[in-house]
C-alpha cells in the first residue's frame, strides 16, 4: 500500500488539486483527453459550497493522490459524491485508504449511514465498496445525463 496521509479540507485548500486527480482519473477511466482545471473544478466546487456539512477528504503523499467529496443527501445520510485516484496510483490502496477513513470521520460529523453510486462498469470500484461493507440499495439505473448503468450502495455507519 502506497503511503499516505488523509487530511479532512475544511476550507477547500486542495479543490483544485481534487479536480486535477478528478479529470486524470476519469480520462483515464473512461479513454478520454484530460479535461481543463477549469472545467473540472466546476462540479466539485458546486458540490463543496452546497452545504456547510460538506467535507473534503484527501490523501496526501508527496502531493494529493486521491480524494473524496462528500455532502449531505439527508440529514442523517452523507452522499459520497465523488472519490478519486490519480491513475498512477491506481491499485496502490489509496481508494481502499479513504475509504477506509471515511466511516469515522461521516459518523463524528453526525450521519447515521452513507451511500453512493458507482458505474457498474467499473468493477474495480465495485469490488473496493463491496470489500469494505458497502451493500447495495435497489436495482441498478441508467444515469439520467449519460445513460451508463449505476448502482447505488449503502452504508451503516459505525454509532
């Protein structure tokens, strides 16, 4: 596992290098060109300024591997809704390290449980969140903007 440190952002210090591993991963992911700082920083920094109980969690090594954006869906359930790698640190354990933080960290801020969506197409994600406890919630959907197939999947948080 590739050493790293997870710092919770309050103050959104690291969003832009967030939207640097956002936009590295999903080009990656998905076989598509890099898109702009600009553009990627939008739908993060929506996210992060939607609601005072939103959190920023990153994982630092010599510079910001990974990250994890999360917001309220409710009051008692946090949305995870965004977590990325940076490609070369892909299969590193720096997902399973956040992920792995985040239980405590959502519990002590007063959330019950979480949940997110996850590409089914995506089986490396998909075995990280069934790994570590996430179970899924419902039937899979197309995703109204791109039409790819997501899974939504739930977590008790520890009490």
């Amino acid at each position: 596992m590739t050493q790293v440190s997870i710092e919770l952002d309050g103050r959104g210090r690291y969003l832009d290098d967030a939207a640097q591993v956002w936009a590295e991963g999903t080009a990656a992911r998905d076989g598509t060109e890099v898109a702009p700082l600009e553009l990627a920083r939008v739908p993060l920094r929506t996210v992060l300024s939607s609601s005072p109980r939103t959190m920023l969690v990153v994982a630092l090594g010599e510079r910001v591997v990974g990250f994890s954006l999360i917001a309220p869906h409710t009051e008692r359930t946090a949305a995870v809704r965004y977590l990325g790698v940076r490609p070369d640190g892909w299969g590193a354990g720096v997902g399973r390290h956040l992920m792995t933080a985040l239980p405590p960290l959502l519990a002590a801020a007063g959330f019950a449980d979480a949940e997110l969506d996850v590409y089914v197409d995506n089986p490396r994600a998909v075995r990280l969140y069934e790994s570590l406890g996430w179970q899924p919630l419902g039937d899979p959907a197309p995703h109204p903007r791109n039409g790819r197939v997501e899974q939504r999947y739930r977590l008790d948080l520890p009490s």
